[in-house]
C-alpha cells in the first residue's frame, strides 16, 4: 500500500486545522483593519461634508456682501451728480439755475434720465428716488422698473416719506455714509403690492458742494430677485436661508416661512431648528466647522456667517445660513462600506484559497511521514513514500534504528530501513 493513500486522511485533517486557524486569525484582522479604515472613511467624509456646506455658506456670503458694497457704490455715485448741484442752484434762485440758465424741471429731468440709465443693466433695482426735505420728505424724482420697462412717475404719484425709519434714519448721516433698510414689502402709493414683494431700500443724504442737505438718494432692490441669485452661487445639494439679527427669516425655502413677521404670522430660527436660537448662530458664525443640528427632516449640517451691511453700519446685519442633510453622509458611508467589503471579501476569498493551496502542498510530505511511521509501528514494513528514494548510502539511519542496512541507490528508504528492522528483529528473537 502506498504512502498516498494511507496518508490522505491524516494531512487533511492536518490542513483543515491549519487553514481554519489560519482562516479565524485573517477573518480577525480583516475585520479589525476594515474597522480602521471605515471609522477613517467616516472622518474623512465628515471632513468633506463639514467643508462643504461651510464653502456654500462662505459662496453666499462673498456674494451678499459684494452686492451690499455694489449697491453703496452706485446710491454714493448719485450725490456727485451735476443736477443735485444745479437742483440745488435753482431751488435757490425761484427756480432758475443762475449758472448756465436750466431750470429746476430740466435739471429733475437730467437726474430721471441717469436714473433709467443706471436701472437698465440692473434688474435688481425695481426703484430709485431722489427725496427731498421739504414737505415732510416728498419724492421730487421717482423711476420705476417692471419687466423691464422703465418709466418716470408722474407728478401726482410723488408720495411723502418723512413718517419712515429709512427716511429719518438717512437724514443722520454724514455725507457718504449709507444707509440700509430692513426687508419690508414694497409699497406703490402707500399700498402694500401684490403678490407681496419685499424690497431692501439702500439710502444715502444728498450734500451740495458747500455742505447743504438738500434730500436723500433711495434705491429700492428687488429682495427677491437678490436671494435667487444668492442661491445661485450655493451648490445644488446645499440648501441655503437668510434670517434677520432678530432671527426671522428673510428667505427660505418656503416662501411662506419668509418674512413671516410681516403677515403677523413670525416665522424664526428656532421654529426651523430644534434648540438653536440667534446666539447659537452667532456662535456658529464665529466657528471655523460647521455643527450638527437636528431639523426640520432629520440630522443636518448647518453653517452660517454674518453679513453687516455696511461699515456704517456694522451692528446691523443679516446672516446666511446652509444646511447639508446628513442623509447624504449616510449615503456615502454605506457606499464606502459596499464597495471596502466587496473589495475585502474579495482579497480576503483570493487569500484563503492561495493559503489553503499552499497549506495542502506544503503538509503533504509531513503527512506522508507522519502515515509511514505509523504504518511501520504497525508493523507494516512494506510503506511506500511516493519520491523518498536514497541516492546515496546512509549511516545515520541504520544506527537510529539499531540495525546495519545501508541504502543501496534506487530503493525506497522506508522500505530498506524496515527490511533492516525486521531481520535484526527475527535474529534476536528466543528460538
């Protein structure tokens, strides 16, 4: 009988032991390193998402804050204008302006038309007045903007704005400071329009060249049309809001939540975000991360930064805000965890099946001497091992085995040292 199928038995229960033992330490470490790297994965991802939404928040507010600087700009550009100088001229002198002969109505005229020019490439601007002083702050200029059509209200249509924060509140300042109102609905002949459509008005006072304030310059932005574009430049996964120093919301993403306050029905931040009031996201302003906040639909990444309106007047502001749902995080984790376990299983299956091929190659002549000794300490002294030839004489066996056989090339160890055994065995045995 030959060694090989003596053996089979043995060396595979051999193998299985080694291959299961084998297979329980790489299943350990596997898992342990796939623990490291998701738990890395979640950090990395988290780190992703926390940037993200702060980008969307930082996006939003460079664009608020240059469009708060472009309109100062352009109402600033307005008191340096020659008609507030020739108005002012003629206003002194019944009428007439004595430097070149215009009159007050030409001068007013020259004034209208730079306001059409100015309004034509700007779409935002749904108004611009020149106020004057007189009359309780009667409108002496007034363009508007539909639609795009511009036109110039007549005469009868000049209302009165002296009763108004923004009216008196402009009047305080110095020439060149501006002005920015609070969001409220725009109004045509002191009604309120509708659709309701809420405006920023941005003011600056008029001066004269010799220090008399002779009205205010006021531009009426369309707020809606300002928050569209805002959340152009927030990325489309991203959703983004406005909300007042007082916490209500100026824009969201239900437009009956902004400008609650207005219809007597407040809308705040709180009432959108468990537990987070106008402290926290001044706090969350001052951060350099962004903050978990459980809202409206579930866990979300929120982010704000304030915006003041000007340097003027720098305790005044609004504040962007952006959210992130944390589903999307979720939804990235399980990706990551999909694709590092099919990757794993994967190498882990190659690396199992290589071990066990080398395992069962490597144990096979163990377990043929394994199965050869037992054999012969059966008694079986005619085993076989498959490839165990002597190729040349051996001294060292023979005295292991207390017998004299040499190995004579071509014949099988086993079989010369059992042969050996036994004839030594049979000349000691009591006769």
């Amino acid at each position: 009988m030959t060694i090989a199928a003596l053996s089979g038995k043995g060396a595979l229960s051999l193998h299985r032991a080694l291959l299961l033992g084998f297979s329980v330490v790489v299943i350990c470490v596997s898992v342990l390193i796939g623990h490291a790297e998701l738990a890395r994965e979640k950090a990395a991802l988290d780190d992703i998402l926390n940037r993200h939404v702060a980008a969307g928040a930082r996006s939003g507010s460079i664009y608020l804050r240059e469009q708060f600087e472009r309109f100062g700009e352009d109402v600033r550009v307005l008191t340096a204008i020659p008609p507030v100088e020739g108005y002012a001229r003629a206003r002194r002198n019944n009428g007439k302006d004595p430097f070149g002969g215009s009159s007050a109505d030409e001068w007013l005229t020259r004034m209208a038309t730079i306001f059409t020019a100015m309004m034509q490439p700007n779409p935002l601007y749904i108004r611009m007045r020149f106020i004057g002083i007189d009359d309780n702050g009667r409108e002496i200029v007034r363009v508007d903007q539909n639609d795009g059509l511009i036109s110039r209200s007549p005469e009868g249509d000049l209302r009165q704005h002296g009763d108004q924060d923004y009216f008196q509140d402009t009047m305080k300042l110095a020439s060149g400071q501006i002005h920015l109102s609070s969001v409220s609905p725009n109004r045509r002949n002191g009604v309120v329009e509708k659709p309701f459509r809420p405006v920023l008005r941005v003011a600056t006072p008029a001066y004269t060249g010799d220090g008399e304030l002779v009205g205010i310059f006021l531009i009426s932005i369309d707020f809606e049309l300002l928050c569209a574009r805002l959340g152009e430049r927030i990325p489309g996964s991203l959703q983004g809001f406005l909300v007042s120093d007082d916490g209500d919301f100026l824009w969201h993403p239900d437009k009956r939540r902004a400008l609650g306050f207005e219809a007597g029905t407040p809308y705040r931040v709180q009432d959108e975000f468990d537990g987070l009031d106008m402290s926290g996201v001044r706090a969350m302003s001052d951060a350099s991360t962004a903050r978990s906040q459980m809202g409206r639909d579930g866990p979300m990444r929120l982010f704000a930064i304030r915006v003041p309106y000007n340097d003027t007047e720098a305790r005044r502001a609004v504040t962007v805000i952006v959210e992130s749902s944390e589903q999307e995080l979720t939804q990235m984790l399980a990706a990551s965890r999909r694709s590092l376990l099919m990757s794993g299983g994967g190498l882990l299956l190659f690396v199992l099946l290589f071990t066990g091929v080398f395992l069962r190659k490597a144990l096979k002549p163990l377990g043929q001497l394994t199965t050869a000794a037992t054999e012969i300490a059966r008694g079986n002294y005619r085993v076989e091992i498959p490839g165990w030839r002597a190729r040349r004489w051996r001294r060292s066996a023979p005295r292991s085995f207390r017998c004299r056989a040499r190995f004579p090339p071509g014949r099988p160890n086993c079989a010369v040292i059992a042969t050996a055994c036994r004839n030594r065995s049979e000349s000691q045995a009591p006769r």
